[in-house]
C-alpha cells in the first residue's frame, strides 16, 4: 500500500494500522509524535488508527535539550 510519509511517497510494508507502521520503520516508541490525515494521535490511539492506500502520515520527533 502506498502513502505519504513526511511528504514523501513511500510503502506501508504491510502494516495494517499506525502502531505496525511505527515498527516497520522502526520509530523509536517515547520519542515520536504521529499525525494521521491531520490528526494528531496519542500513542494509544495508534492500534485503531488502520491505514488505507493515500495515507498522508506525518512524524515528528521529539528531542530535549538544554
């Protein structure tokens, strides 16, 4: 299935919904925020959030500083 990532056009590789996605690519868990379609979603909303072909996701990682 095919979405947008970040702008991008990229694969799905057969995840079913945002929480496979986020481990398909590997994102590391505490330190990403992920907004599906415009929607920005907590971490537990990730299982129910089911992706469908056009996707626009978007990932923005989180870092602190001092």
């Amino acid at each position: 299935m095919r979405i947008f990532l970040n702008g991008q056009a990229a694969e799905a590789h057969g995840a079913a919904n945002i929480a496979e996605l986020v481990d398909r690519y590997q994102m590391p868990l505490q330190s990403v925020l992920i907004e599906h379609n415009g929607i920005a979603l907590h971490q537990r909303e990730w299982r129910q959030r089911t992706l469908s072909e056009g996707d626009r996701i978007e990932v923005v990682r989180v870092v602190a500083g001092g």
